[in-house]
C-alpha cells in the first residue's frame, strides 16, 4: 500500500491549519490533516460536509464506539496500529 508523508504544517493552507487547530481541540490531534493536506481541495469539500453532518448528529454515537471504529477501519487498512 502506498504511503503519503506529512505535509509540515507551515506548508498547510492557512485554512487547513484552521481545520487543524480544531480537530487538536475536538479530538485531541490532527496529524492525520497533514497527510490529507495533499489534496487540499477535495480535503476541504469534505471538511465542508463533514461538519454540518458531525454537527447534525453529534451525540448518536458514543465517542468510544466511533474511536474503535476508526481504530478498525485503521487496522484493516494496515495503518501501522
């Protein structure tokens, strides 16, 4: 499987580095932000959907429960877990 670097942070569009600080004050990191940033468009149409869904539903899923799921999804994928 092919495997992108990090992009360094400096080098993240400022609005990325928004999107960063966010998730570093939601779910504790953003790192993963990095690698997505090589994509910065498509990853903000994403960013675009992804919060008004995550805000629509925040709470229908316990926290723990959507973490072992991205822990999965991570494990099947070969994500050095």
């Amino acid at each position: 499987m092919a495997h992108l670097r990090p992009i360094p942070f400096e080098q993240i569009p400022s609005y990325l580095q928004n999107v960063m600080h966010a998730y570093d004050d939601e779910l504790g990191g953003s790192g993963f932000v990095q690698v997505l940033a090589h994509a910065p468009e498509v990853f903000k149409r994403f960013i675009d959907f992804y919060f008004d869904l995550e805000l629509q539903t925040r709470g229908a899923v316990d926290g723990q429960i959507t973490e072992l799921a991205r822990l999965m999804v991570a494990r099947q994928n070969n994500c050095g877990l």
